[in-house]
C-alpha cells in the first residue's frame, strides 16, 4: 500500500529544499550571462581588430612612406616618454603655485632710505598694478602684442609654429634675432623663476606656461604680463614705466610711447631711453613695423609715430641700487613673517644700512676693472659685499648691469670659493690643539684615487701652518682634515655665517662645496669683529604710513652671540694679514691700513675669490661668468683683490681707523714705516669722517622727526575763538 506523501517543506526522496535550488539557479543564470558577455566581447574586438587591419592594409605604406611612418610613431613614442620624464624634473617649480597669494608676492609698498635718511628707491605693489586692463591704452596691447607673442590669443601657453619661425630667422641672422617664448612663458618666468639661462629653467618655465594657461584667462594673464614685466631703471610694470620715463598716467600715452614701452620687454638694460635714447628710439621704430607687419594698424597710422618719436625724462644721472633694492625686499618679507605688526601694514618706509658713496664706490671699482680686463681676461661676471663687521651691508654689486640681467650673484649664485675656504680650516685646527707654528709636512697626499696639487706642482717638506696659510698650500689642509675630521670644519664655516649646506666631500678643505659672496662677506666679519658671529642685514628702521616705528633693530634685534673663541681668531688675523703683505694677496694693500684677507682660485680658473677685511669693512670679491666657461687664468689675486682694493682704499679715506683684532700696526714693517708721514698729515690736513658715527646718525633722525612734527602742527587749521570748533588737518 502506498505512503500518503507528507505536506512539510523539509526534503523529500533526498532532494535540495527549494531555497537552495533558487540560490544555484541564480548563480548558474550569472555564470551564463558572463561566459556570453565575455564571448561577444571577444567576438566584437576581434571583429573591430580585423576591420582595423583589412583597413591598414588598403593603406599599407612602403618604401620611403613606411620610413616616415615608423619614425613618427616612434617619435610620438619616445616624445610621450620624454614628456613625462621631464614633467617629473619640472615638479618642484609648481610648489610657488600652491601659494594662495602667487598673484601678489610682491605685495609690499616700501619706500627705501639709506642709512642717513634718503630717499634710495621704491619696490612694490604701488608701482605696477593700478590700472585695470580695459584703462590700458589700446596701442600699448597691440604694440606688445605685435612684439612679443603675435599668436597669443591662438596658442596654449607654448607656440611651435612661432618657436619653428625664430629658429630659421636666428639661423638666417647666424644670431639670436629674435625670441621662442610665448607672452605666458614670460610671465611664468617673471613671476616663479629667476633670469638664469639653463635648460631646466626653459623646462619649468614651459611646464608652468601650461598650467597658467589652464588656471587664468588670457585676458588675466596678459594683465599680470603688463604689471610684472621688468621694464628698467628699476621699474616694474607698464603704469610705473609711463610714470618713470614720461611722467604720465599710462592711460595717457600716445602711440610713439606706447611703442618706446613695448621695445622695453626685450631688453630694458639696452633700450631704456633714460640710458640710450636713440636705441630707445630706434626699438620703437621696430615696434611700430611690428605693427603693421601684423596688420594690426596700417603703415598712414604709424607714419605720426615715426616723424614725432617719444621724448623721455631725462635720468640719466640716477643710478639706484637695484640689487640691494631687491634683497631689502626679501629681508622685509622674512621680517613680516616674524613681526605681526609688520605683517598687517604693507605701505612702509624702511631706512636700510645702505651708504651711498660706498655704492657708488663699489659699483664703480667693478665697473672699471671689469671694462679694462674683462674681455682680455674672458670674465664676464662679477659680485661684491661690503659691511661693517656688525653684519650691516653698506654696498653690494649683484652684476655688471641690472638692466640686462636681474640675477643677484651676490646674493644668489652659489660659486666654489677656492683656497678662500681656508681660514675656515684653520681656524678648525686652532680650536683642535694646533698653533701657528705648528709643523705639518706638505708632501702628497692620497684618498683613494684623488691627490691634491699644490698651484705651483711643487712641495716644500714641512712648513708652518703660518706659512701654509699666506702661500696657500693645498696638502696642508687636507691633512689637517684627516686628523680631526671634515664635520668640524662643516661646522666651525657654519658657526662663522655660511648658511648653504656644505657637501662633505673629500675636496671640501680646498673649496670644492659652494658658497654665496654675501655669506663669504658674514664669515670673514666675524674675524674682524673679534669672533662675534655677524649674519648680513640691510634694515636698521621700519615705519608704517601713519610714521609708527614698526621695528628698529638696536631694540628688536639679538645680541651678537660669540662664534670663535678671541684668542684663536687674533691667531688666524695675524696670519690673513701676512697673506696681504707677503702672501697671495699683495695687490690688496691699502697705504696706511691694516688690511687681512684670503685669495681663491678654482679648477679652470672658473671661480676667482679676494675676501678681506679690515677693522672697519669686511668685503668679498667675486669674478667669472655665469656659463661656468674658464676665465683666462683670472685668479683671486689679480682682478678681484685689484677691485677690492679700489674699493676698500675709498672706504678708509677720510674715516677713523678701526683696530684689528690681535694685529697691531706698528708690527708691520710697511706701516711701521708710513706712520711718521700720516701723523704729519693728519697735523697739516685733518680729514673730516665722512661716515657718521651711530650716535650721531641717531641724533640727527631725533631731530629730523622733531622738524617734522613741529611742521605738521604749524600746518593744522586751529580754530578761531568764538567760532565752532572745526576738525583739525594735519598734512
């Protein structure tokens, strides 16, 4: 008899429960619709593959045609690869990008007075962005336009087509005739490069146009262009130049100045017209063919332009500080960061430790030495710093003309001082148990696979460090390095105001890690200071725009903190003075003073050093070129001790002389001697200091302040008795 079947959901006869089987169909449904999506994938690229290659080869190329063919896809290959590889070396350049403010660096209004009170120069903001771009006339766009980048509104940032063209016009000229980079190329570098001629500069300035070029409009970007541009004399930025050299508002400019202005971009040291008016002239000529060339004005509108050329102001008898200028700025934006109050009030009035006949005298010494012999000897560059042994920098020469280049080589540029890294290695050996006259033998020396050469390629056995030091033997500091160890003497230049780190190589003793010339100029400061250390500093005095003392160094500033000990650093003066009186550095000598100081020569002759002090100046000498080409055997001793003492001989006229420390000068028989005739002089015809000392410089800004004040009440409206009071107007 049959079983009644059961009417529970459990399995029955062994099979799955129902829940199950759905679970298995679903899953048996998803492995279906995968295989099939897989399969038609595969049959529609293999479908698409086929009908590409039946196309390719209805178009199969041979010969000549499947050469080029190869080569461009390769080419568009490793062009691709190129491109990223470059873009990685390009990255750090965008860091300035990340900066909220990358509009407006230059945000400050300062006006720069020398250390007695006079007006110097002007940087900022008020100098180069107070015209919108539509209140720009429209002939200074075009002219710029029609000079600097004709396809500007066409291209992305970078133009192939007008790179192609100055290629075949500069292989025409067999010159450089006329420029590849684009309006937005300019700008990026203007606004997050520096002028140094190099190919990761080309590279990061290209990389940059792009991303300009993403972020702004064109119409943004061409504002920026007009306001930073470098447009000489100081000056940056289209409204400030029509100020400068027309005394006019930029809205006001006619077309022939408009065209003087465009001439300006390509280079203002040359064609500024208070420099060279007929270059000026003759530029915006060019300019004004330009124009017409591009269509964008006809040769009967331009003919007004070329009868009545401009008419600049003459200032040619100006000359600004224009490096120092520059590094003040960046002092006064390092001092924001760490003045509130600063930070707040932009329009300030800063009186810096700028003396201007030491400028004068400074530029001057570079100008001549280089003129006479800078040809002949194949050095084309030069930097100079000068400063008392405090650290205040009274001149600095940052190149031979700012006009054609804004790099500060004094300040910047980063060269290999030579043997004038020496006194950093012997003042490492005095603090670590040896003496002057310590013997030490100057025989070869190897380290591995490197000797050092003396200069003359001859060895003198054992020597003093005395007389290794004044004839700038170069086995001597090395051994001396072998024995106490080279992360001394790291840190004896730190402690003495070298601020860029220093390689430690095994050519370190000699001179091989590079250095600024403005922090040459600090270190050797602290040997004529005693052994204070005296970092390099151009502000003595900020006020704001209603005249509140914002900062003043005497007050704000930290004491002077001891870096060598005293006795060691009159060891090490007795020694850099010999290098002046008989060593390497003779032409360094100034009648009457007791001069120290130390040469430096690199490999190639590539880098030529003279630092030398005095108990009133420490200054720092350098001559090469900016290519890094050798120099036709310019050593320390030649040109930059011939400039140095041009300028220090200038500095030391007239001025109370300052003690060396540990150095007297009748110890020397050549003042010794001149002692006698100068105490005669000095009866017959007595001097005045023509440098103030402090407290007569402080005295005499009491007072200027008090006529100041005194003028601003007499010029206040007092109201009349008996009438209602008025408000009081002070001018």
């Amino acid at each position: 008899m049959d079983t009644p079947q059961s009417n529970e959901t459990g399995p029955a006869d062994g099979q799955p429960p129902k829940s199950k089987r759905r679970i298995r169909r679903f899953f048996l449904g998803l492995d279906a619709f995968v295989d099939t999506a897989l399969w038609r994938s595969g049959s529609t690229i293999r479908r698409i593959f086929e009908r590409y290659d039946a196309f390719l080869r209805r178009f199969r190329a041979t010969g000549v045609w499947r050469f080029l063919a190869e080569l461009s896809s390769d080419g568009l290959t490793y062009g691709l690869a190129g491109f990223i590889v470059v873009l990685a070396f390009a990255q750090p350049a965008f860091e300035a990008t990340r900066y909220a403010d990358w509009k407006t660096t230059d945000d400050f209004a300062v006006t720069f007075l020398d250390r007695f009170g006079k007006e110097i120069g002007r940087r900022g903001i008020v100098l180069n962005d107070s015209v919108p771009l539509e209140e720009i006339p429209d002939s200074l766009i075009k002219a710029t336009l029609a000079t600097e980048d004709r396809r500007f509104f066409s291209h992305f940032g970078i133009d192939f087509v007008g790179t192609f063209r100055a290629m075949v016009e500069n292989a025409r000229a067999g010159g450089v005739v006329q420029g590849g980079s684009t309006l937005t190329q300019q700008l990026a570098k203007n606004l997050f490069l520096t002028n140094e001629r190099s190919l990761s500069r080309k590279v990061k300035e290209a990389y940059l146009a792009l991303w300009l070029e993403a972020n702004l409009t064109k119409q943004e970007i061409l504002k920026l262009y007009l306001d930073r541009a470098y447009m000489g004399g100081g000056v940056f930025g289209v409204t400030a130049a029509a100020e400068f050299y027309f005394n006019k508002n930029v809205r006001e400019l006619t077309l022939a100045e408009s065209a003087m202005l465009a001439g300006l971009f390509k280079a203002p040291g040359k064609y500024a017209p208070h420099i060279n008016l007929p270059a000026a002239r003759a530029r915006a000529n060019e300019v004004l063919t330009n124009m017409v060339q591009a269509r964008l004005l006809t040769e009967g509108q331009v003919i007004g332009a070329r009868r009545n050329p401009a008419l600049a102001v003459d200032r040619s008898q100006e000359q600004l500080p224009e490096y120092f200028l520059d590094w003040a700025l960046d002092e006064v934006k390092k001092l924001a960061r760490r003045n509130p109050a600063l930070a707040r009030d932009r329009i300030v009035t800063v009186r810096t430790t700028l003396d201007p006949a030491l400028q004068r005298q400074a530029d001057l010494a570079v100008e001549t030495v280089l003129r006479e012999n800078g040809k002949l000897r194949d050095a084309g560059a030069a930097a100079l710093v000068s400063m008392i042994p405090d650290g205040a920098v009274v001149a600095m020469v940052g190149g031979s003309s700012y006009g054609e280049s804004q790099f500060n080589r004094a300040v910047n540029a980063l060269r290999q001082p030579g043997s004038s890294f020496k006194p950093f290695v012997y003042m490492t050996a005095f603090m670590n148990g040896y003496e002057p006259d310590s013997i030490v033998p100057d025989r070869p020396v190897w380290i591995g696979n490197w000797s050092p050469k003396n200069y003359n390629r001859s060895y003198r056995g054992p020597v003093t460090l005395r007389l290794a030091l004044t004839k700038s033997i170069n086995t001597i500091p090395v051994r001396l390095s072998l024995d106490f160890g080279r992360e001394k003497i790291i840190e004896t230049a730190y402690a003495m105001g070298l601020t860029h780190e220093l390689e430690n190589s095994i050519s370190l003793p000699i001179g091989s890690s590079e250095v600024s010339v403005i922090d040459m100029a600090s270190a050797y400061s602290s040997l004529a200071n005693g052994g204070f250390k005296a970092p390099a500093y151009a502000i003595l005095e900020v006020t704001n725009s209603d005249g509140e003392v914002l900062y003043r160094r005497e007050q704000d500033a930290p004491s002077p903190q001891r870096a060598l000990p005293e006795d060691k650093v009159h060891q090490l003066n007795e020694i850099l003075v010999n290098v002046v009186e008989a060593g390497t550095a003779r032409r360094a000598r100034i009648d009457g003073v007791v001069a120290a100081g130390k040469t430096g020569t690199t490999n190639a002759y590539r880098d030529a050093w003279f630092v030398g002090y005095t108990g009133n100046f420490s200054t720092a000498v350098w001559f090469g070129n900016d290519d890094f080409t050798s120099t036709r055997r310019v050593t320390g001793g030649s040109l930059p001790a011939m400039t140095w003492q041009k300028y220090m001989a200038f500095a030391h006229s007239g001025i109370e002389l300052a003690r060396m420390p540990g150095v007297e000068a009748d110890s020397l028989p050549r003042l010794a001697r001149a002692a006698p005739s100068r105490q005669a002089d000095k009866q017959v015809d007595a001097v005045q200091p023509r440098v103030l000392k402090r407290r007569t410089q402080d005295l005499l800004l009491e007072i200027g302040r008090d006529l100041h004040r005194l003028r601003a009440q007499k010029s206040a409206r007092i109201t009349p008795p008996g009438e209602p009071e008025k408000a009081v107007t002070v001018q």
